[in-house]
C-alpha cells in the first residue's frame, strides 16, 4: 500500500510517499480503509523534531522509526475486525485519531473509533480528531453568558472552539490576524482582535475581562492573559510556543506556578464519545469543519508542507482515497 513516511526530522524534504506492507488488525482492533486524513500541529511538531520530547512519538531520538507514517486523525470504512470485535463490522464508516493515518491502510483500536453518521463527509470526519477533540474539552469550561476568549481563533481548533463556545450561548472574543476576522466573525464571534496589533501587550480594552481564556496560540504573555481574566475565571493552556526540549510544557509549567488556581493545562485523551458528540453536531448543522484545504495522496508531502508553512486559516486535509 502507499503511505506518506517520514525517514528524518527537520523539513517537508524528510516525508516522501513510498510503497510499505499492508497493516494486520491484531485481536482488538480494525482495519480501516483510509478515506481522508487530518493534518494536526502535532504532525508539524514531529516533522520538525522538536521539542525534542516529542520524538518519543516517532519512535527515535535521531531520526523517526523505519517505516514511520505520517499523520493522526483520519476516517475511512472498515474492512476487516480481529477476532474481539464485537462493536464493528466490515463496511461500517467511522473517525479515530489513530496514528499512521496517511496511507491507504491503518489499524486502529476498536475502542478508539466512532461511528461516522450519514451526511457528514469523510473529510469532514477526518477533521474532528485532535483538533475538534481538544476544542471541545476546553469549552465544556464555558457556561452560556459568560465572556469566552480564544487566542489562535482562525485555527484547526480555534475554529471549532469559537462555534463550539457560541453553541453554549457565550460571549466570544476571537484572537486571529485581520486577514482571517471575517471567517471568525461568520463562525460567530461578537469581537475580534487582531494579534498583529496587540502581541506582548495588553489584550482587550481597559476594564474589559474574561470569565475564560483559551490560549491556543501561545503569542501572549500569560501575565498579558491574567490581566484581562476575571477574578475567577480560569485560563486553559493548550499548544503553543516554548523551548527546544519540552516546548510550550515550560511555559505551562510556570504558569501553573504562578497561576495558582486560575490556570489550568487543556490536556485531551483519545475519546470516541467526544468523537461521536461532534460528529453528530456536525450533521446536524450546528457546527462545521473549517477547511482550508483539501489535497490528494499523491500530493500529501505538499500538504505537510503547507501545514510547516503556516497562515492556515481551519484544516488541512488529505483525500487518501477517491
């Protein structure tokens, strides 16, 4: 089968599309027959290597496991089940974030997987993993009325989060470049600010808080983000920039030092129920993947390109199969 693997760390030029043995599902788990893929920031992290600690993921410190494919996310139809499936059956459509998931075949845990629903597209599926998983986590935080910011707002999960936020009846605030204030504001957002304007200085007019902060972007201070926080608000840490060896844990670490109970890591297990919720969202029209983007398998090392790249306004998706 084709997959996109990755022989070293640094560049797109360490990704190339290349012919490796079909997967075997071991007793608990499915064959999936890829349909689309979703790129993630974790996809850039571990193209780069760095931080350092990431490449645990990959399998070496100095270079990626033989053999490693690319990619975190996908959806697809099952094609066959081991021998403990009892949930799925050959031709079932499902989403999981499941590693490998830029080739023609990948395994994937069956207690990992969800069921895609009627009407919502493969790549619309593909793009819920990760990137939908971990905006959800961080708005169960937010109560309707209440005052929700979101830094990196034009983002793979940004996108999601402000929809996500306004479906609960919040007041959002969109942090993004003005390029994208348009795409944030039809996603729902009542004010925007433009980053561009504001990095590294104060956030917001004078008086003006928050009840939460998601910080997605990791351009900010946090002492900049505590200043525009309520009393008792909460500012949820996700991505973002940091250090070569533990990249934005660093930055995590010391705020929830000098944060005390105010600050809190956005930290998101695989969870096929969580899956099962946005999808279901997702057909019901009540949120929708932003998609900057679809590219072929054959075109799959340009995707991952365009991700290292950056100014992706939602998701970058690669249509494994026709």
């Amino acid at each position: 089968m084709k997959a996109l693997v990755q022989s070293r760390y640094g560049s797109p030029g360490g990704v190339a599309l290349r012919e490796v043995p079909q997967p075997v599902p071991s007793r608990d788990e499915l064959l999936v027959r890829v349909q689309a893929a979703g790129l993630n920031a974790a996809d850039r992290f571990l193209l780069r290597g760095e931080p350092f600690a990431i490449r645990a993921l990959a399998g070496g410190l100095r270079r990626p496991r033989p053999g490693f494919i690319v990619g975190r996310a996908l959806a697809g139809r099952v094609e066959a089940v081991g021998d403990d499936v009892r949930d799925f059956t050959p031709g079932d459509e499902v989403l999981a974030e499941a590693t490998s998931a830029i080739g023609e075949y990948a395994v994937v845990p069956a207690g990992l997987a969800a069921r895609k629903p009627v009407g919502v597209t493969f790549a619309e599926a593909a793009a819920l993993p990760i990137a939908g998983s971990t905006a959800l986590a961080g708005v169960r935080r937010v109560a309707g009325g209440q005052r929700f910011l979101v830094t990196g707002a034009s983002g793979g999960i940004g996108t999601f989060a402000v929809q996500l936020a306004v479906a609960t009846g919040a007041i959002v605030t969109g942090v993004c470049a003005e390029r994208n204030a348009a795409l944030v504001r039809k996603l729902g957002a009542e004010h925007i600010i433009d980053y561009q304007k504001t990095e590294g200085r104060d956030l917001g007019s004078a008086g003006e808080r928050f009840d939460v902060i998601l910080d997605l972007a990791g351009n900010y201070p946090v002492a900049a983000l505590r200043r525009v926080l309520d009393p008792g608000g909460t500012l949820l840490l996700s991505v973002g920039t940091g250090g070569r060896w533990l990249g934005p844990a660093r930055r995590m670490v010391k705020a929830l030092i000098t944060g005390r109970s105010q600050v809190r890591p956005l930290t998101v297990r695989p969870n096929p129920q969580d899956l099962s919720e946005l999808a279901a969202m997702v057909a019901t029209g009540r949120i929708r993947p932003v998609i900057d983007d679809i590219y072929r398998l054959d075109e799959a090392p340009a995707a991952l390109d365009r991700l290292d790249r950056g100014w992706v306004a939602g998701k970058i998706i690669v249509a494994v199969a026709e």
